[in-house]
DNA sequence: AGTTAAAATGACAACGCTGTCAATGTTCTA
DNA sequence: TAGAACATTGACAGCGTTGTCATTTTAACT
C-alpha cells in the first residue's frame, strides 16, 4: 500500500540514494538510470514522504504565508498563487494569519518556525513592511519573500516583489483628469501603510504634472475600510460640496464602495455629478453600483512570482528560474464609476 | 539553538520518553513528574518537530482543508476557524483548494495524502456533499468531518456538522411574511447543492404554513453569483413586474446584491417597492445600498466545531471535548433591504 | 594497454520523535 | 511483610528520507 524510496530502488534496481539524487534532480546521474528510475516512481505511483524529508534534509519543503491584511480577497488570491506553484514544487505551504497588534507575533513566529522547519517565508503587507519583523526574520536566518509596495529599489532585487502603486495612482488620476476633473479627492488608507503613501505620491504627482494645486484639505485618511469611505466621502463632500469635488479617488475598492454608498445618501448621482475610482479590482468593485473604475492588481501572479523568488533562495542553484518579474505595476480598468465632469 | 527533546530530558533528569508522554498528555505520568518535566520544556521554549512526530507516530499532526467554494468569505472565514484550533491542539493546517470539475481529483487527493500523511480532512459544501469523494476516502481510510447544509439526520452524527439552512431559509421567509409580503421570489443557487434545496424547502415550507400557494414561476435557478442575481431578478421581475412581486429572497449575499443592482438599472426602490434579502451575512451583505437583511452564519465557529470534531476522531479517547455542536442554524439579521411591502 | 582523474553509485548513519516491551517503583492484599 | 497487581519509567528500534564518504565505473589521458 504504501510506497517508500526502498520499494522504488528495488524495482529500478540501484540504491536507495540514487533514487533520491532523481527525485531531487541532482546532477551526477547518467540519463539511463535517470530513466529506469523515473520509470519506477511512475509505476509505483510514488511521493516522497514530507515529513521523512523534512526530517532528514538540511532544507525543509515547507515555506509559509504571513499575512495580517483584513481582506479576504486579498488573501485568497495570495493564498492560491502561492500554493500553486508549491504543489507544482512538491512544497506544502503552513498559512499564518496573524494581528500585528497583537504584540505576542514575535513568539508566534519563532513558534511556527521551530515546530515545522521552514525553508522560507512569503510575506504580505502591511506586514511585510515592518522592519522589527524583517531584523527578527533575519537574526533568525530565515529566508523570506516580501511583497510591497512600492517602487522598485537596486537593493532588495532578490529579497521584494514590488507593486507599483505610485504608478497606478498616476494613472488613475490621469484618467480622471482627461475627464476634465479638477477638484479630485483622495480618500487614502492608514497614512502607516506604504500602500498608502505611494498612492498618495502617485496621486499628488499627476496633479502637479498637470499644474493642478494640492490640497491637503482633499484628502481624507481612513482605514481601508468600507465603513471609512463612507465617513471620508460625507467629510469631503460636506454639505453641498464646498470645495466642489467632482471626482474621488478610493484609496481602495473598499472605501470606493463605501464613497458610493455615502453618495448615495447624500443623494448624489454618479458619476454625472461624482466620478469615484477604486484600487486593486476585487471582485465587488464589480458588485456595486455602477461598477468601479478601479487600478487591476494581478495578485494571484504576483503571488506566484514571490514563491518562485522564495524558492530560488531556497535551493540556490538547483533552480533554474532566471526570469522572475519583481515589479508589477496595476492597470486601469475604466467602468462606471468614472465619467467626464460636468462642473 | 535547536532544543530536541533529548534537551529536555536531560535537563528535566528523566528520559526522552518520559517527555514525549508528557507533551502527548499520555496517562502514566506522576503528577511531579509531569510538572518537573513541563518546567523543562517552558524554560527551553522547547516546541516538538512536527516532522518527526508525524514521522514516527502511527497518527500524524496535519489536517487538511478542502475546498471547491469560490467565495472568498467563506474561504478565509472556515480556514482562520479551523486553523485557530489547530495552533491550539499543536497541529498544522494543509490547505487544499480544488475543482471538483477539474476530472483529476481523486488523484490529486491520494497525492496529498500521501505526500504528508494526514490525520485528517474537513471538507466544505458543495464538495462534502459529492458521494464519490465520500466513498473514495471511506476506502482509502482517511478521517474527516464534513460540514454539510441540512437537517440533522440520527447517522453520522459524529462526522457532519450540519448548518441548517432549512430553517433560516424558513425564518427569512416568515420575516417577509410577517411584513406583509404574499407574492415573493426566490433566487436560488444550483440545484445541484444541497443549500439550495434546503434553502428552497424552507422558503416552501414558510409559505405553505402561511397558507400562500407555491408557484414555481417565482424561483429562478442562478449559480449564487452577483451575475447570476442580476439575471434572475430582471427574469422575475420582467417588463413591468408582471407577478407583482414585492420580496425577493437571495439565494445568498451575492446573488441578493445582483438583484440590488438589478433593481437600480430597473429603477425600482428598496425596500419602498421591493424587499430584498440575502444569506451567510457575509461582509459585503453591509456594504450594499442599502444594507442586505439576511441570516448570520457564523463560519468561523461552525469551522471551530468541524476541526474539533476531527481532532476528537483522530485521538480516539485522548479527548474529552463532549459538547461539540454539530447543528448551526443562521439567524435572521434584519437591515434595510426589507420594509412592510406597499402593494 | 596502463594509469589517472572524474563521474556515478552505494553503504550507512543521522534527523527527532513515538511505539514496544522490558525494568523498576509503588500500592495493596492477605 | 511477602507477594501480587498495577503504575511509572526507560532502552532501543524504527519511521522514510538525505548527507557523508567510500567504492565502483567510466572517460581521458600517456
């Protein structure tokens, strides 16, 4: 019933170790017993077992996913990328959703580490910005992967898969301001997220390219919550509009949502009177009314890139995978949310 | 750096089994024993190899969650509950997402359980409703719990926590009822899962006791999908409301949003001219103009009480968790999408 | 052909724990 | 208080791999 490296060496008649030079791709194996063995393992069906591997290697097949972002949208597109290309590796992948203000990460971590020996870690902001975790991580000699956001920097090329979300706040604000919109409101997220502050620079660059002033009194910061867009869209728009807003840039699809609900109280049409964007394209910036234009962040590839950077790190040369992207930058999706302004 | 077990032997002057019976909280250890040795294991921070126990031991300390539900909710909402007792109990969570369409399953089943022998699997609906899956592990000797929607039946009692949707499906439909609806749709999910027949037979069920007669006109079969509930209200609601609808029921959140959104293109208000409800309470079920009345599933506990159930499977004796409840049934959360009707 | 270097393979210990079974302590019975 | 019965502990093998190092085979030279 079950199929050990023994039976496998059996049936190809050679040892035990060659088999396992195969399995692990090792060089130093002439093609023919190459293929006498593979033939063996194919016939047998077999798997090498994880845990005997775990337990007899100097590397683990275990790596494991961070993460304290709230959105579940997020994390299950995070979620599916990494574990895809672990079942493509024959990794197994140990999810750690954690709380950052919980205080007690920090044995947390230590604790996960030690009990299944990871060979590496994927982590995700706003975690993956936070330093005190990136010096623990390091102390420890643990090898990891961080998402950001962010342009990209010449250090950290091997370390970070940047999400450019300076360019993308560029963009959309450039697509807003074709629309002949002049008064834009920013409804940012917690201004402690680098998430926010490059989309904050994206936003406050475009305007300056268009000679367009800022206004701090534009901008709003909430916590990319739906129930923050709703209070940032009442605070911008007050009463009447006094600063007459035409369009709103959501520092999420989320706080979109929410502007689109507080409008929608005020009684506000949009977009004729309000254009609103979003950011990341989740899939309720498809679920509301009208439909959000929004920047699309491909999170599931961007996911799949930061398991093969990890594993890159991990095996070292073993791995031929030269072409990691480690920047990507989100693409406008116009819908309706947006349309020209009519002030 | 690394503390073994042999560590906490030596320090503790017993032997390295001793400790393991201690970790394993197997019977047979004096009561000063067990506190010299605990004392040792908390001053080393000593956290036993997960590779190596489920390597030497006849049961391992990995479960697995299967899923084939795209909602992300959902997802994230049964894995944080199932993964918050695993850290408890000292197991580790192997994630596995599938499609049950995808033909090669089972295979793919076989290959993760043989890659990390599990102790055990929770699987959710729709999958854990697939009799084939069932059988295959029944075969194969593999534990699990499944989290099914449905009535409780007197069998398998020990390996199906059920999650009455019968009876809230009834209860929403009573709460429209008693707002004085008589013609009220009802947009259903696939047939082919059990939730929505057992949402339907409630929904019937609520009627007929109301003495309102059924009419198969009023229910719409969609996939649980935004889209879907976009489609199945301009369906039911036609040219004009021909049926002089004036409630529709979601099959879920999503498909009630769909018909929210339906309703907006059709110019018709909620709840003024129609009441709209959804089901699970998911996030977004707030996040909607105006916000879903629905019934609250509370996943992350029903998830609690899945992996509890496995684990006490699992152990045999070793356990004495007695209460676990294994009927959850949604309760009515009533917000602004459904009012007293006007026709 | 005879040597030597390099490539390919194998024997065996070790990884950190649990299971088995034997050895020792302890408590109870008569 | 001896002996039985039971509770507690320990020695040691083994789980299925990989790492180390020795051995054999092949290729590459004189």
């Amino acid at each position: 019933m079950k199929v050990t490296i023994n039976d496998v060496a059996k049936l190809a008649g050679v040892s035990m170790k060659t088999v396992s030079r195969v399995i692990n791709k090792e060089p130093s194996v002439r093609k023919k017993t190459y293929d006498i063995v593979m033939d063996a393992v194919n016939t047998l069906n077999y798997q090498p077992n994880l845990a005997a591997r775990n337990l007899a290697g100097t590397s683990s097949f275990t790596v494991g996913l961070v993460y304290d972002n709230p959105n579940a949208y997020y994390v299950i597109d995070m979620q599916n990328g990494v574990l895809s290309r672990c079942k493509e590796e024959g990794y197994e992948l140990v999810i750690h959703p954690c709380n950052y203000l919980d205080g007690n990460m920090e044995e947390d971590f230590k604790t996960m580490i030690k009990r299944s020996r990871l060979a590496g870690l994927v982590l995700t902001p706003p975690l993956s910005e936070q330093n005190s975790i990136i010096d623990m991580l390091d102390e420890m000699g643990i090898h990891y992967v961080r998402v950001l956001s962010g342009r990209p920097t010449e250090e950290n090329q091997d370390t970070c898969i940047y999400v450019n979300d300076y360019a993308a706040a560029y963009e959309i604000t450039a697509h807003l301001l074709s629309l002949g919109h002049k008064n834009i409101g920013f409804l940012c997220g917690d201004k402690e997220h680098k998430s926010t502050t490059e989309r904050l620079e994206g936003y406050q660059a475009a305007l300056k390219d268009h000679s367009i002033p800022l206004h701090d009194a534009l901008i709003y910061e909430g916590q990319y919550s739906f129930e923050s867009g709703v209070e940032g869209a009442k605070a911008l728009l007050g009463e009447n509009n006094p600063k007459n807003i035409t369009a709103l840039l959501g520092g999420n699809d989320e706080m979109a949502a929410g502007a689109l609900f507080a409008s929608r109280l005020m009684g506000i049409e949009i977009p004729q009177q309000l254009s609103i964007t979003g950011f990341e394209d989740s899939p309720f910036s498809r679920q509301t009314w009208p439909k959000l234009t929004t920047a699309h962040q491909a999170n599931d590839v961007i996911s799949q890139h930061a398991a093969r950077l990890l594993f890159r790190k991990t095996r070292g040369a073993r791995n031929q995978d030269k072409d990691i992207i480690t920047t990507f930058t989100p693409s406008l999706v116009v819908r309706e949310s947006s349309g020209p302004t009519s002030a």
